[in-house]
C-alpha cells in the first residue's frame, strides 16, 4: 500500500494558506449503479464540481455525467485489498478544499448508510469546513425496486434492520450489538450489507439465534447494474452450503417471509445456482 506522502505528491495538490476561501465540499450519495437513479440534486452537483473523489463502487456512467475539466479521484475501498485508509481519505479531501475548489465526495449508495459519511463529516467539521450532504438510493431499496420485493409489507413484515456483515477491519462480525432473538417474530427483514464472505457465520447465528432455518433468504448481486442476478435460498442455504450462492460483492442478502415473495425477472435457485453462474463467467471470458 502505497504511503500518504506519496500519494498527496503524486495528485500535486495545492496547499495554500488556510487564509484561502474553502470552497463548497459535498457528501453525495452516487445510488446503486444505475446513474438514472441519481438525484437531479446529486446531478447538479457533479456537474459544477471541480474535483471528485470518487468510491470504488460508483459506475463509470455516473463519473461520465461530470464535465471534461473536473479532476477525477479513486479513493476507493475493498475488503482483502489495497485500499486507501480513511485518515488519508480525510486528509486528501481537506487539502482541496483549503484550495478553494468545489469538492464531491461521491460516494456509492447513500453517503449514510455503510459509507463512513459520518466520519467523513466528523473531519471536515473539525476542520471548520461547513458540509453538503445530498443523499443516494441505497442498495437495499434498490434490490427491492429491482426485484420487486418489498421490504415491508402489512402482512409479512413490520420492520426492516439494515446489517452490515463485516466485522471491524473486514473479519468475521459477531453481531454481539444487535438482539437477533428479538427481531424473530415472524415481521421483520433483515437486509444485510458486505455479507458474502460472512453468510456462513450469519446463518449459524441466526439458526442459533431461534431463527427457522427454512426462512427464506433472498440475495441480490449488484442491484439495478446490468449484471444483476438474484438468488434464492433459506438460511439453512447460508450455514450449512453458502458457497452453493456463488455469489461476488456487492451484494444484498434479504432475510425474512417477504423474500419468499414473487421475484420480477430471472431468479436463481440455490440448488442450480453454482453451474449457470460458471456457465456465465465462462461465456465472458
């Protein structure tokens, strides 16, 4: 991994005195993938921005939508690999922004949700910088318009619990926080975000958390993107065989009685999951 010294002299960025005027720095939410599902507002903004940092889940056709001249950022993030740290992140945006340009930080899904947001405002805050915050469809609500499976529903689900399925510095979550006993009571779904290498440790968790193991799961990689699949399973599926998913991040696992509601559009099964899904990658290779 590449150092933050050398990384803020490769982009060459200006560090004038603190007396310049900081420019306009917004936290903008980029959606799912789908740049029709940008707000007018989020497009606004990377349209007048002079710099972007950009995450590593935000579409080439939504960086596209922004103008010859603005200097494009990745500052992008993944699980098990080269990333940038979050300090430097906050660093890299403060040194633009005391430069006096209009900074977007866009961000995939929305900035609030997963997405360190609010520790990305906390710096710029702290650096007496006031913050835009335009926020972005995030991947769950996504899944559900794509597939058309609500996450509520009057007579199968009252509540809905976004869960992230990493742990602290991408391991094994514990999910020690939340009171899984509690939200088994036959209304409620649990939308689980980075939860594909930590399905097997989410299933058993839950199993063990008085959860049926048929409750249906419902896993969608890459919502409302071209390469969009769906496939369903129990969380029987995700403890015993989730290799079986052959699922590839991102990824939402919807979990609960609306998951074994009506999908829109091809679905996989867990039982022929695996070969049509090597069939695929075959094909494009």
């Amino acid at each position: 991994m590449t150092n933050k010294t050398v990384f803020l002299d490769e982009l060459e960025v200006d560090r004038p005195p603190f007396a310049t005027p900081p420019a306009r720095v917004i936290l903008v939410g980029a959606g799912p993938g789908d740049p029709e599902l940008l707000t007018l507002k989020a497009l606004r903004a990377i349209q007048t921005a002079d710099v972007i940092l950009y995450d590593e889940l935000v579409e080439s056709d939504v960086l596209e939508l922004a103008l010859p001249r603005v200097r494009r950022i990745h500052v992008g993030k993944r699980g098990c690999r080269p990333s940038w740290k979050q300090r430097d992140i906050h660093e890299l945006i403060l040194a633009h922004a005391f430069g006096g340009r209009t900074i977007v930080r866009l961000k995939g899904g929305d900035p609030f949700v997963f997405g360190r947001g609010g520790e990305e405002l906390a710096a710029l805050r702290d650096a007496g910088l006031g913050v835009e915050v335009i926020p972005g469809i995030t991947a769950a609500i996504a899944a559900a318009a794509s597939t058309q499976v609500p996450l509520t529903h009057r007579e199968l689900s009252r509540t809905v619990t976004f869960l992230s399925g990493a742990g602290p510095g991408h391991g094994l979550p514990e999910f020690t926080h939340i009171d899984l006993e509690a939200l088994n009571d036959g209304h409620h779904t649990i939308a689980v975000y980075m939860g594909v290498k930590t399905s097997y440790a989410l299933g058993t968790t839950l199993i063990g958390a008085g959860w049926d193991a048929g409750t249906p799961v419902l896993a969608i990689e890459n919502a409302s993107r071209s390469a969009e699949r769906r496939v369903r399973a129990t969380i029987r599926d995700l403890a015993e065989r989730p290799e079986a998913l052959a699922l590839k991040s991102p990824a939402i696992i919807l979990i609960g009685r609306v998951a074994g509601l009506p999908v829109a559009g091809q679905l996989d099964v867990v039982q022929r999951a695996v070969t049509e899904y090597r069939a695929r990658e075959l094909a494009y290779a």
